[in-house]
C-alpha cells in the first residue's frame, strides 16, 4: 500500500495568515494513464469530507481561490493563502493512482 | 447536485453482518462513475474500504477484502456494504461517496453485545 505521510498534524494559524500542509507519499503517484491523481480534502467538525483540490492542483468548483495545491511524483503541498475562520477543521491528502486508495493521517488547522 | 444518503442499523453485535444502503439522488448510479465506501473510526482518521462501478466491477481494501461485499442496484439508484464477522474494531462512521467528489452524511455503526 501507498503510506502518505502529512506534515505537520496540527497547525495553529493567524487568521489572515497562510498556511501550507505537506503530504508525502511512498511511491510515486504518477499514474499508468499519465495522471496524478492526488486530492485534498477538508473536514469541518462534525460534517463528512470535502474536496477542495484534485490531481494536484484542480481546485473543484465553489472553493475558494485562497486554497492551492501544487507538487509532483512524491510530494505535495497545499496552501491556504490567507487563514479565515471557516478554515478550521482537519485536511487529508488523498491517492487513487494505485490500489488499495489511502489517505494522509490528517492535519488539524486551528486558529491561534 | 448529486446527493447520497447512507442508512443502516446503529448497532450490530460482534460477529454479525453490518450492512448499510448508500441512496444515490440528483444523478444516476448508472454513470461512469465509481462508488465508494470510506469509513472513520471515532476521532481518527480515514479508511477506504472498496467501491463498485455499475457495471458490477468491484475493488477492496485487501485490509478487509475477506469480510467486504459491496452490490449496486440500478434499479433503485442505490449501492450497499455488507461486512461481516463485525468487532469493536469495525465500530466508525461509514461514508458513502462517489470518488470523493460528493459524500453522504455518514452513519455511525457501533459494534456491541
């Protein structure tokens, strides 16, 4: 299995400021078809995940453009350029280049 | 908007079968699309356990394939999970989603006697 490893876990931000998770998998997740399929989720509490990115970089339609992904092969970046409250809640970097899919531990956003 | 509701039984005692409906709206399940199950034990995180495509084509977790079963529906625009030989382990919310663009809400399944 594909181990995707997130840093940092827990992330206490400035409203207003950036922030930038890091996800690292164990292979490449460079796909046979070409792709990457890499994706980034947010789950507020209490609620079901969110995607917000998707291979790499494809923001989904409705997400703020506050939310960027970037990286290549083994490594991956998400960033949120200024924090806001709404913000708050855990962020998973995702894979389903290969099977099984797996998921990064999380990484818990809170505000300082 | 595609929505999807996930419902079953709250609490299965241990060695039984938890089975759980995924109700597909705002779209068909008869699309080329893939179907997933995705479940999160209580204050941890993710764990994709398998999906279906509506042609009947199916993959697992091999972490779990032994106890998984997952069956679609057309007709009723619905795909379910059956896992068997439950513990306290496999107590977590279950998530239906398709690919991890929309997901359902979740429902907690609690294993215990």
């Amino acid at each position: 299995d594909i181990v995707m490893t997130q840093t940092p876990l827990s992330s206490p931000v400035t409203l207003g400021q950036p922030a930038s998770i890091s996800c690292r998998s164990s292979q490449s997740l460079v796909n046979s078809d070409g792709n990457t399929y890499l994706s980034w989720l947010q789950q507020r509490p209490g609620q079901p995940p969110r995607l917000l990115i998707y291979k790499i970089s494809n923001r989904l339609s409705g997400v703020p453009d506050r939310f960027s992904g970037s990286g290549a092969g083994t490594d991956f970046t998400l960033k949120i350029s200024r924090v806001e409250a709404e913000d708050v809640g855990v962020y998973y970097c995702t894979q389903a280049s290969q099977l099984p899919y797996t998921f990064g531990q999380g990484t818990k956003l809170e505000i300082k | 908007q595609v929505q999807l509701q996930a419902s079953g039984p709250g609490l299965v005692k241990p060695s039984g079968t938890l089975s759980l409906t995924c109700a597909v709206s705002g779209g068909f399940i008869s699309t080329n699309n893939w179907w997933s199950w995705v479940r999160q034990p209580p204050g941890k995180g993710l764990e994709w356990i398998g999906e279906i495509h509506h042609s009947g084509k199916t993959n697992y977790n091999p972490s779990l394939k032994s106890r998984v079963s997952i069956s679609v529906d057309k007709s009723k625009n619905q795909f379910s999970l059956n896992l068997s030989s439950v513990t306290a382990a496999d107590t977590a919310v279950y998530f239906c989603a398709r690919e991890r663009t929309y997901w359902g809400q979740g429902t907690l399944v609690t294993v215990s006697s």
